[in-house]
C-alpha cells in the first residue's frame, strides 16, 4: 500500500515543470531533516503532499515557512514529546486532518499512548501528564480561544520553561495554526492510500 497526494484546490506541482526557486524549496522540504518521516511529504511522482505543496505557489514565502517549522519540529528546547502533544491538540482544535493525520503519527513515535491522543483529539486534558506538559497544554488552549493570557497559565508554563520556552510555545501555536489556515483555504485532504494488487 501507498499513499497519493491531494492538493486541493492547489493542483499538484509536477517536479519536472518546477521554476528554479519552487524546485529548491521542493529539495529542502523532501530532504532532511524531513525525509523519512512515519507521514508523506512526497509521493512516488514526487508530488508534494499537505501544505507543502501549497506553498511551492508562492517560494519564498514558502522557503520562510518550511525554515520555520524545521526550526520548531528540530531545533527547538521542546521535548519530542512536548511539541507532538501541542501539535496534535492544536490540529483537533482546528479540524486540520492533514495535521492529525501526520503529527499523530509522530505521536506514537515519541510515546504518546492512544488515549492520550483520543483525549487530545476530544479537546479534554489527557489524563497523567506530566506538569510541564499541562503547563504547555493549557498556554496553547488560551492562545486558541482566548483574547488574552491570564497571568497564572502564563506563570505556570514560564515556572517550567522561562521566557526562551514560552517564546517557542507561542510560537509553535501560532506555526500549527497558520498551516492549519492554508489547508483550509485550500481545503487539502490527507494523501489517499493506492492498494496494489498483485496479478
């Protein structure tokens, strides 16, 4: 079994009619530190699968975004852990298929349990987190829903990750939320699964 991808209302690039600057995000966006990830990025035809493909339309907007979210997804002080629980919240919080199709499958790279994912996924707080992971749960939960931070959901998540943490969480709320905003301009699917059948 394969998967195929979906661009919505964004036709799917073919790599061969790429321009010079789409065909440099395309190779940064397949190689590392992406590439051989547990969701598609790119298919057997070498389309780009998600928001990926999406943001070719627009390179250097594109090299600005995907640089983004590599720095948050590889670089950043969040455990594994941390940053999959947050993401997978935010894409339930958002309807954002694709994002729960993908992070979910990183989720249960890093040991996140079934049910913590269902319960991320019925917008509750999954039972036995850890402090810290509650800290950054209920920051992500105001930054969605509500005008302000109130003082003591601030203060929790700065007493477990100081101000350089709460910079990365905000900023991982608002990376997760803005994709989830282009797959649903372009109403983009999660990729289809392709069955082979032998003859």
């Amino acid at each position: 079994m394969s998967e195929q991808a979906s661009g919505g209302r964004f036709p799917l690039l073919a790599p061969q009619l790429l321009s010079e600057a789409q065909r440099t995000l395309h190779d940064t966006i397949t190689g590392p530190p992406r590439a051989d990830g547990p969701f598609l990025i790119v298919d057997d035809g070498g389309h780009l699968a998600g928001p990926f493909n999406a943001l070719l339309y627009s390179p250097a907007i594109g090299q600005a975004v995907q640089a983004l979210g590599a720095s948050l997804r590889f670089g950043g002080m969040l455990s594994d852990r941390t940053r999959e629980l947050l993401i997978c919240a935010i894409a339930a919080d958002t309807d954002a298929d694709y994002e729960w199709y993908a992070h979910s499958r990183v989720a249960a790279t890093v040991g996140i349990q079934p049910a913590e994912l269902e319960s991320l996924r019925r917008g509750t707080m999954p039972v036995g987190l850890s402090g810290a992971e509650q800290a950054a749960l209920e920051l992500a939960r105001a930054i969605l829903h509500d005008p302000t931070v109130d003082a003591d959901v601030h203060d929790e998540a700065f007493r477990h990750y100081g101000h350089a943490g709460v910079t990365e969480l905000a900023v991982l709320v608002g990376y997760y939320r803005m994709l989830a905003g282009l797959l649903a301009a372009g109403d983009i699917p999660v990729p289809s699964s392709l069955f082979s059948v032998d003859g």
